[in-house]
C-alpha cells in the first residue's frame, strides 16, 4: 500500500512541477513562484530517492545510510519552501526577509541530521524503522531532529495557509481546506513520532501503535496535500477545456450572422490569428460589431425595439441597400449592446440574432433556444449539418 501511495504521490509531483515550470517559463516568476517550484521538485526527488532501487544504490556507492538522510533533508527542503510560499506577508516583514530566517532552522536541522548518522552503527543506518532500533541514541536522535523539524514546518504551513483561507473564495477557498488538512495531519504525525521515540527510546512506552498511527496520520495527510496542491492545476485545466469548447460553440453560432454582414463589407475581416476557438470568436465579434456600425445609417431606428426576427429583416435590407449604393452615408450608432462584460456577454445578443439568419432550416423554431447554451452546454459543434447562409466560410478557415 505503501508503495501504492509513494507511486501516486511521484506522478503527481512531477505533474505538478512540470506546471510549475511551465508557469515560470510564462513568466510568472518571482519568490513565492520560484519556492513553489523548489519545494515541488525537493518533493519530488525526495519519493524518488526513498525508492529501493535508489536508496540501495546510494547506499552502496556513497556512504550507508546516505538515502536516509538524502531523503529528510530534501523533505526539510521543500516543507521551507512550503513555509515561504504560504507566507502572508505584514507591513512589518516580507516573504525574502522570511525566506532568510527560515535558512537557519533547515541548515541546523540538516547539520543535526547527519551528525545523528555518523554516530549511528552502520548496520542501523540502512534498518527499518520500528522500536527496537530506537534503542540506538543516535538512531533515535536522527528521528527526532527529523521529525521535530517537519512538525515546525508542517506547523508553520498550518498558520500561513489559514491566513490565507480566511480571506479566499470560490475552488482556491476548497484547495486550501484540503493543505489545511493534510499540513495539520502531518504536523501531528511528526509530533507523535517524537514522542514514539522519545518513548521507545526511554523504554517508558512502547512505539509499536504509535508507528502505525504515524503512518496512517502520513498516508491520509499525504493524500490530502497531493490533492489540495493539485487542485488549482486541475481545475485551472479544466477552466481552460470548458471555455474552449464553448467558445468553438459560440464561434459555430455565429457563422451565419458573420457571413450576412461581411458579405457586403469584407475589408472588416480580419487576418488569421491562429487557430484558437477563443481568438476566432474575438474576432468574429469585432468583424461584426465594425460591420454593424458601418451598416447602422441604413438601419431603421425603431431596429432596437423589434423582436430578433424583425431585426435579421432589417439588416438583410441594409446589407442589400449597402451593395447596391456602394456604402452608407449618414451617423452611425452603436447596435445589438452587449449582455454584460467579457467576451462570452458581447457574443450572446449575437448568437440571438445568427439563429434566426438561418435559412430552410430543419424546422426547430430559433425561439426555442437559448444562446446560453453555446456558453454553458457540452454540445459538439463539429456535427451536424452546417447552414444554409455559411458562405465564403471555409475559405476564411
């Protein structure tokens, strides 16, 4: 199970990096970008290094025991790092001054650590864990500035995290709850480790329930922080999908109505920006909105007043109007006012309008849609007939 778990966490870890450096190479840089990055690949490395086959080869080829310190040094590693990315900073400190304090804990823990080791037997240094070998003084006190060092860092995390939940909403509110609660249950699993050594260590009690409860509190924390550290990517992910799928839907939608107006003024087309679903759509609304005000002198005034259908009448006859006299002369005035803000809000009156521009069509009635579902739907738009108005389309694709 163990092993099970350790498997998942690297998957997830390396994941987790990947993105990390991919958003540092975007250029969102910076201390608490750079931490994040650190503490990711010190975790990382860190299942890596707990492996059999990499424990037993740097077991063998540098010095015994050298995995086991490797592997809490560069946990120690990334819980500091955790610690300045979860900082809030005050008016009095900032997250590089905090970046420096913390310096002096990890190199003291980490200096602890291996003189714990040198004076370890090398026949313990590479034994597993379990309440006999913290009979070993040295033994024990590896495991206690080990773990002492991760409770303050877990502990530490715990407080910086809250600062932050109090103030979040919305999925960054859920991710923290979930750090919240893998940070509190490793900072008592480290706790209850020191005292399971410090006990089996005095003879005073024994560690064998502890260690299984520690590593019960390990798994469960484990699995939180994976998904809690995970969650932002993962939905920052799916954010991404579902808007491109709605805007290749929007973009679908309003072929017709951007074939109607562009039909009479091609040069408001613009060149190709790529592929993009959310690029073509920008630019499908821009085309039409320019179309719209060049045509506007030749809309009736009463055009913001009718129903959707009137308005396609109105502007079939300006586009006729607007070939057959070579332009339009007069005022122009703003037409079909955007929903609200956003990209999503300018294309829906659009939408409207490019529904009922469809001619001969299958017999549903236009009315009975709502452009909300191009926005919110998971239809596919690559399928089924495409209409009749589409012209000059595939050339522009």
């Amino acid at each position: 199970m163990t092993d099970v778990i350790n498997l998942v966490a690297l998957v997830a870890f390396v994941l987790a990096l990947c993105w990390r450096l991919d958003k540092i190479r975007r250029g969102s840089g910076g201390l608490q970008a750079i931490a994040m990055t650190v503490a990711i690949a010190a975790l990382t490395l860190a299942f890596v290094v707990s492996t059999r086959t990499s424990a037993h080869f740097l077991d063998e080829h540098v010095y015994a025991g050298s995995s086991r310190w490797l592997y809490y040094a560069l946990l120690a590693l990334g819980v500091a790092a955790l610690v300045i990315v979860f900082f809030f900073p005050t008016a009095r400190a900032s997250r590089e001054r905090r970046a420096g304090h913390e310096a002096f804990p990890l190199v003291v823990a980490l200096i602890g650590l291996q003189v714990a080791l040198v004076f370890t037997p090398d026949s313990l240094r590479t034994s597993s864990v379990n309440e006999w070998s913290f009979k070993n003084w040295g033994f024990a006190l590896f495991y206690i500035i080990a773990s002492a060092y991760l409770a303050y860092g877990f502990g530490a995390c715990v407080r910086n995290v809250f600062k932050f939940y109090r103030v979040s909403q919305g999925y960054l509110r859920f991710s923290l709850a979930l750090l919240l609660t893998g940070f509190g249950l490793l900072a008592f699993a480290s706790v209850l480790q020191v005292l399971a050594v410090v006990g089996s260590a005095s003879g005073l009690v024994g560690a064998v329930n502890s260690l299984i409860a520690v590593r019960t509190l390990d798994i469960v924390g484990i699995v939180a922080f994976l998904l809690g550290i995970s969650f932002p990517m993962l939905h920052s992910r799916w954010t991404e999908l579902a808007a491109r799928r709605r805007h290749r839907r929007a973009a679908a939608a309003l072929e017709p109505l951007w074939s109607l107006v562009t039909s009479a003024i091609p040069e408001v087309v613009l060149p190709e920006a790529g592929k993009s679903p959310t690029r073509r759509l920008h630019r499908q609304v821009i085309e039409i909105r320019d179309s719209l005000t060049q045509l506007s002198p030749l809309v009736p005034e009463e055009f913001d007043d009718v129903d959707d259908e009137v308005k396609v009448a109105m502007l079939r006859d300006a586009v006729e109007a607007y070939r057959d006299e070579g332009g339009a002369s007069g005022p122009v005035r703003p037409m079909v006012p955007a929903d609200g803000t956003g990209l999503d809000a300018e294309a829906a009156p659009l939408i409207r309008l490019s529904r009922f521009v469809v001619e001969d069509s299958a017999g549903d009635d236009p009315a009975d849609d709502d452009p909300a579902d191009y926005f919110e739907g998971s239809g596919d738009p690559g399928h089924g007939p495409r209409p009749t108005a589409v012209r000059g389309v595939e050339a522009r694709d």
